[in-house]
C-alpha cells in the first residue's frame, strides 16, 4: 500500500509571533497568513519487508516559511487515521513543542486549511480560523504584486526565544511592540475585506517595521540592502517571513514582473492554495 500527503506553505502577512504561547496567555493574538502552491510532499509505502517514509519541500531549508511545522502534519498525515484537520494541527505543535521548537501555531493551521486566513489565538485554547472570503479579482490582483526573495538560510534561529523570554518577563516594550502588531494584523484583515490594496501595502510595511523593534538580528544588513534596492525599483512595500534573520522576503510591487527581472535570481513566485492538506492512496 502507498500513501501520499502534501500541505502548503504559508506566508505570514501580519500578526506573527502574537500566536506563541504566553503571549496568548495575556493577550489575544492574531495572525493573518496566506497558504501558497509550494508544499512539503511526503510518502509511506508498505512493502513486504519495510516501510519507507520519504519527504520533499518545494522551498529551501530556513525559508522562513514554516516548512518543519508542515513537516509534522504531513508525518501525523501519513502515519495516523486522524481526519479531524484542527487535531492534526494541534498535535503538530505538540510535536513541535515536545522537542523544544519555539514557535506558534499558525503555520500547522495553515497548511491543514490553506487559503487566507485570520486566526485568534487566546491561552491554549483551540484557534478560531475565519477563512478571507476574497473576491477571484482581489486574489488575482495580490497574485500579480506578490512575491518571495530568498536571501539565504534564517540566521536567527535563537530570535523567538529571546522574545519568548521577553514575554515571560511581561517587558512592558516588548508587549507594547506585540500588541501593535495585533492591531495592524487586524487592519489589514480589514484592507482586505474592503479590497483597499493600498492600505494593504501601507500595513506590510508597517508590519516589518513594528517586527524589527522585537530584536536587532530580525533584520541584516543583506536584508536592508535588497529591500532598499528593490524600493528604488518599483516595490511599494516588503517584510521578512518567519522569525526573521535570512529567509524570505516578501515584496509588494505594481509592476512585479519588472522587479523581479531587475533580481535577477532567488524569486520565488507563487499563487495561493485553496485546499490545505490532501492525502490519497494507492494500492498494489
């Protein structure tokens, strides 16, 4: 018997880090993230004598992308009979959590769901996930300006465990910073619904520089460099996915194709998933 599972990726729009545990404890956090058309790809195929239990990710290692959160949904995908989607997720933090990753939750969510979400995180309780019930001709048009540079691996893996350790303190500039970006993640929620792209730009930009005032390694100097080379060709907005430290960046851009020409290389480009999570079997 054989049987295969991919889940999509996520890139994180607004609202990350607000979804780690205690900051949820606190105050409610929210995340606004969409799940793209690259995905983890897994197998389990059961032969006579062994079983053999293969990934594949369609993005680089440290993309900032949430890849090793999907990883363990597609493992607990292949490897158990749950069917509940919200389950799987739970249960991929869990795994997260057991071996010592510091990270939220919404990129096992976004991988089961797909599409675009805003999620509310409040203490350990179940996440409340509203799907954006966007127009064909808005997600077309956040296609056509959307797109992902890969800088290199996330240098910064240790970043979310200083601003973990931060919030377990109560910081006061910490928490401030934090409920910032809630607000902002809820006004581009709204942006969104109200088709007000420009407002959406406006917020992105907003969102990375709240985001850097959290650690200084968030950013580098690589990082400013090509946010400030691809502004002065054409990008109207960009912010670093993930934790930040390497790793992607997400750009904003009327004319996306002219920008990404001026790039060069590392583009990755992309359109939105709608179906989250699909499993499906063969048998011999």
């Amino acid at each position: 018997m054989e049987i295969y599972a991919k889940a999509p990726i996520r890139i994180d729009l607004a609202g990350g880090t607000t979804d780690i545990y205690p900051f949820t404890e606190y105050h409610k956090g929210v995340v606004l993230n969409a799940a793209i058309d690259k995905y983890v790809h897994g197998s389990l195929i059961k032969l006579p004598n062994k079983t053999v239990l293969k990934y594949a990710a369609d993005i680089p290692t440290g993309s900032g992308l949430g890849t090793s959160g999907v990883m363990n949904v597609i493992w607990l995908a292949l490897t158990t009979k749950f069917k509940n989607k919200a389950k799987l997720a739970e249960l991929a933090y869990d795994i997260e959590r057991a071996t010592d990753v510091v990270g939220g939750k919404q990129d096992q969510y976004a991988a089961v769901f797909g599409g675009i979400n805003f999620m509310e995180f409040e203490n350990k309780k179940i996440p409340k996930i509203r799907r954006l019930k966007l127009s064909k001709d808005t997600l077309k048009k956040l296609e056509s300006k959307l797109f992902l540079y890969y800088t290199g691996p996330r240098t910064s893996s240790k970043v979310n465990q200083v601003v973990l350790n931060k919030i377990k303190k109560k910081d006061k500039k910490t928490m401030k910073i934090l409920n910032l970006i809630v607000d902002n993640a809820r006004n581009m929620k709204n942006a969104l619904l109200k088709k007000d792209l420009c407002k959406f730009a406006e917020l992105l930009s907003n969102e990375w520089l709240l985001r850097k005032k959290l650690h200084p390694k968030i950013t580098t100097k690589k990082i400013e460099e090509k946010i400030s080379f691809a502004k002065k060709n054409g990008a109207l907005a960009a912010k670093v996915c993930g934790a930040g430290g390497g790793g992607c960046i997400l750009f904003y851009a009327d004319n996306k194709k002219a920008l990404i020409k001026k790039l060069n290389k590392n583009v990755i480009d992309f359109k939105f998933d709608k179906e989250g999570l699909k499993i499906w079997e063969k048998r011999g």
